[in-house]
C-alpha cells in the first residue's frame, strides 16, 4: 500500500537548525581514530582525508584487533582487509574487498577512487594493484592472529560459518564437501568478540560529507568472504545533499538491506538521524530479530544519531564524535532496542 512520506515520518523529530560544523562520528569507542579526523576537520582539511587518517589510525592500532592486520584470522588463518571511501560532493567510491598483505586498506581504497576509473578492486588483484601504487606488501599475521587461529583448530574448527556440508561443520574441521538437503540451521557466531567495524562519517563547514570504513570482517570465515563494510549504501554511505551513515556489525545479514543507503535516503525525506538511523535497523529486524549490529548517520546540519539492534551481547552500543561544541573527542551511547 502506498503511504504520503509525510504520514511515514510524521512520528519522527525533525532536526531544527543548524548544528555546529565541522563533525566527525565513527563507531564504537575508537577514540584515537576520532582524534585523527577532527585534528584534520579543526584545521580546515578535507572531509575524504579526515576519513582516511582516522580510519588509517584504527588500522595502525589494531582498534579492537578487529581493524587492521593481526586479526579474525579466516578458516586457513590469513587477515584479509576489507575497506571503502565515499565522496558525498561527487558520489565517487574507492573499495577493496579481500585485501592480502597491505596494511593501509581506506588507503587502497582511496587510491581505487582517486587513481582508477573504477569502484572496487578485490582479493590477490587489489594487492598488486596496491603495490604497484605504492604501498608495502607485508605479512599481516601476528602472534595473536596466530594463536586464535590455532586455538580454533585444536576446538575442532568452532564457530563455524559453513552449514549443510560434511563432515559436520559444527563438530569437525574440513576439509567439506556439500551434503546432501539443505537442512541444517545454524547459528550465527558473531557476537561483540568477533568483530568491530570502524565506519567513520565526517561533515566540513561548507557542506561536504565523506564516509569511510576499515576492517578484517569476521574471525574464521571461509576465505573469500566479503562483508559489508566496502559494499556501497551497506557499510557506508554520503551524499552532501542528505547526509552519511556508516554500519557495523554481521555484514553477511546487513548487507542484504543496505542499511547505510537506506538511512540517508530517510534523511533527505526528512528524518532525524535518530530516527533515520532507527529505521534501517528496524528494517533488518523484521526479518533477523537477534542480529548484531548498528548504524551512526549524521545530516547535512550537523546533527547526528545512532541506533543498535538488542541482541544477548549488545544492549548499548558506543560511538565517538567531535565537534567544534567540545573541540574533543566525545563517547556517546544508545541503548540499542
Ligand atoms: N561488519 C563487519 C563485517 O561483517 C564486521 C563488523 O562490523 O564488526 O565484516
């Protein structure tokens, strides 16, 4: 049936005035990160470099071991990179996907924007390409992504992503072959231990949005696996006639519902971030009440919000933003619903 947008937003606030600009929000509590664009933002830098030098910084950190190298090891225990960056004056994207041995991910994925024709380069061919742009090719394996992956063989191979395989992928390493019937269900490993996406969005004074994300996606998947943080509108999205939004958490279950373009697509209809932000969650909800994740957004007047779906190991979800208000770095949370 159709609905007037205007009966579908009339329960949502609608953002009265100007906020103060400029405005960096980013996920979860990476603080340095969000340090590292404002100090771009307060002196008058660019909103793409304002996301690539936080983004970057988390990456160099190893922000919750989930960003960057020397984290969620896949099935064969590699780190592999997935990474974007959306110009919201433009609606230029630069993204990898499956990204092997570079450390610098959002800077692959600018240079894709910024040095190719194209939108996203994937896998052992991202790599080349990143070399040849510049960038040091480098082992990403550490000691800790080490012995997580070992300890994960030694618990015959659990959690787990495959399903419908033998021998059973809940009880027994591979290598799989696929079983007869699709009739097993299993559930979903991730939880606030397996992953954390930084998605940073940065808004200047003169109206201009960018996006980004960085992360190596979800510990023990099967090698290949892309999630959603470089999928255009599902890890992040910016349009510098809306706003942005940038997602984290399952990306194999979000990126079905391109969280990210949906929310800003509510903001230009007219929705608070809040509310923006709500919606795309709700959305996902209808179909996977439990599952892990969140979205920031932010409009093109500064003001901004966040939402987070209630599952067993997310009851608040906590992200960061800086603004000229507190010239700082500001932790500030939501009690997901
Ligand atoms: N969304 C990321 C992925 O699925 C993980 C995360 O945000 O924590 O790869």
């Amino acid at each position: 049936m159709f609905l007037p947008l205007v009966l579908i937003f009339s329960s949502s606030p609608f953002s009265l005035g100007q906020a103060p600009l400029p405005l960096a929000v980013n996920t979860w509590p990476f603080k340095s990160a969000s340090a590292a664009a404002w100090s771009v933002l307060r002196s008058g830098g660019s909103v793409l470099d304002a996301v690539e030098k936080g983004c970057s910084r988390c990456e160099q950190e190893q922000c919750d071991g989930s960003v960057g190298f020397g984290g969620s090891p896949d099935e064969s225990g590699e780190t592999t990179l997935d990474a974007m960056i959306m110009n919201g004056n433009t609606m230029e994207v630069g993204a990898v996907a499956d990204l092997r041995r570079i450390k610098n991910a959002i800077g692959v994925a600018r240079a894709v924007m910024e040095r190719t024709e194209h939108t996203m380069l994937v896998g052992e061919s991202a790599s080349v390409f990143a070399e040849n742009m510049g960038f040091v090719a480098e082992d990403l394996t550490t000691n800790t992504s080490l012995n997580i992956f070992s300890q994960w063989l030694k618990g015959n191979c659990q959690p787990n992503y495959r399903k419908n395989v033998s021998p059973d992928s809940s009880k027994s390493c591979g290598p799989y072959r696929p079983e007869a019937g699709l009739t097993q269900k299993r559930a979903r490993p991730v939880n606030i231990h397996s992953h954390d996406t930084i998605g940073l969005i940065a808004l200047d004074g003169n109206g201009h949005v960018a996006a980004g994300t960085s992360t190596n996606g979800l510990n023990h998947k099967v090698p290949g696996r892309v999630g959603d943080s470089p999928i255009i509108g599902a890890g992040a999205y910016a349009d510098s006639s809306a706003g942005a939004a940038a997602a984290t958490g399952d990306g194999d279950i979000m990126m079905r519902f391109l969280p990210s373009y949906l929310a800003v697509e509510l903001m230009r209809a007219g929705a608070d971030p809040s509310a923006a932000c709500k919606s795309a969650i709700s959305r996902i909800k209808r179909h996977y009440s439990d599952f892990f994740g969140a979205i920031i957004c932010a409009n093109i007047t500064g003001h901004y919000g966040a939402a987070c779906n209630k599952a067993p190991s997310l009851a608040e979800f906590h992200y960061m933003v800086s603004n000229p208000q507190s010239d700082t770095p500001t932790l500030k949370s939501v009690d997901c619903f």
